[in-house]
C-alpha cells in the first residue's frame, strides 16, 4: 500500500524566512499527492494536488511543491512565511484510498 | 464551492451510549469519508462508502458502524461508546476519482465521559 513520511512533527520559523515541510511517499506507480492545511478547530483545506501534468506545482497561499521521483518526495514551500501561515500541514498519497501522514505544524515566530 | 457539513462541532456523551455523527455534502459525490483525528497519528480512516448503501471498512472500524440511505448523507455510528473514543471526527467527500482531492467538514469533536 501507498503511505507518505512526514519528517519533522514541529517547524518553526521567523516571519519572513523560508518555510520548507518535507514529505516522502512510498509508491510502486506514479503516484497523486496532495497538501492539506488544517486551522485550529477546522477541517482540512486542499493547498495543491501533483498529478503527474507538472513536477512543480503551486497552490494557495503562495505555497509550492516539487514532485522529485527520484528521491520520492514531495516538499512544500513558502518563500517567505507569515503568521497567518501558523497551522498543521498534511501531505497525502491517494490510490483507492487517501494515506495521510501524520502531519507538520509549523509556527512562525514573529 | 463543495460544502461538507458535519452537524456538530462539540459533543459530550457517556460510555454505553449509541453516539450519532452525521455528514452532509451538497456536491453530489460518489464517495464519503470518516476519519478519526488523533495527536501525532494524523487521519486514520474508520469507514468509506462508494455509493448508496454501499460501504467498506478502513484501518480501525472496530466499535464503528456507518450509514448511506441516501447519496448527501453518511452517518457513522458508535454502538457503545468506550472513552478511547473520545478524538476529533473528521466527514470528507470525493468525486468517484483517485486523483481528486478530499473536501472535509469542520470535524466534531466527540469527549466520551
């Protein structure tokens, strides 16, 4: 079964500095990988989705992620962070079912 | 814009009790989603249906049943509370595609007392 690695429970970062969340996936096909966010007390948002069209794929918020297959990952970045970017991050794989990984949250410092 | 509505926010109920956690979604989507939110664990899916009546287990539906009478609606059921249930509920929605997203309610946070 497909399943993602989120590496790093907790990211912190001074408003203004690059955000870099880090996610691996074990796949044994191209695989359809997605970033959520989750505020406080909400469910979980879509920020962007790589479906194999394009290896760098940008999302909401300014947000963006590089499908790297051969060192199978999938990181988001941000290139400057802002304190409303303070939140818990998700990557995911999809094939009949959607694996979550066990999330990021990230602070940003002010 | 999709809508998954959970129909509460907080809910506070006894062990033994059968609890009721019920989902809307306004899309039409073939599929529906309940997870279970826990600290450090992510999203662990408890039950999926594909269709009306139609349904299938995740990795943890021990102590969970679910229901599809009609295509807007899954309601996930705890027959008898136990307190390690007490966790975040989290209802999502998808059309029938593996390489479209999820869309999520706001998540019930369910305290078994």
């Amino acid at each position: 079964a497909q399943s993602v690695t989120q590496l790093g429970s907790h990211v912190s970062v001074s408003e203004g500095a690059l955000v870099l969340l880090r996610c691996n996936y074990s796949s044994s096909v191209p695989p359809y990988l997605f970033w959520y966010v989750q505020y406080p007390n909400q469910g979980l948002q879509l920020l962007l989705k790589y479906t194999s069209a394009a290896t760098l794929v940008k999302g909401i918020n300014g947000f963006e992620a590089e499908f790297k297959k051969s060192e199978t990952s999938f990181h988001l970045t941000k290139p400057s962070a802002h304190m409303s970017d303070a939140a818990e991050y998700f990557c995911a794989v999809s094939d009949r079912f959607m694996r979550f990984g066990a999330g990021t949250r990230l602070t940003v410092k002010p | 814009d999709v809508k998954v509505t959970q129909s509460s926010r907080y809910l506070v109920k006894r062990t033994g009790e059968k609890v009721f956690l019920e989902c809307v979604q306004d899309m039409d989507h073939e599929n529906m989603f309940w997870y279970r939110q826990d600290p450090g664990l992510g999203l662990r899916l408890i039950y999926f249906s594909y269709d009306v009546k139609m349904k299938e287990k995740g990795d943890i539906p021990e102590g969970y049943s679910v229901s599809r009478e009609k295509k807007e609606r899954f309601s996930l059921i705890l027959e008898s509370a136990s307190t390690n249930q007490t966790s975040m509920y989290l209802c999502a929605s998808s059309s029938d595609s593996f390489d479209q997203p999820q869309h999520f309610g706001d998540g019930t946070r369910l305290s078994i007392l």
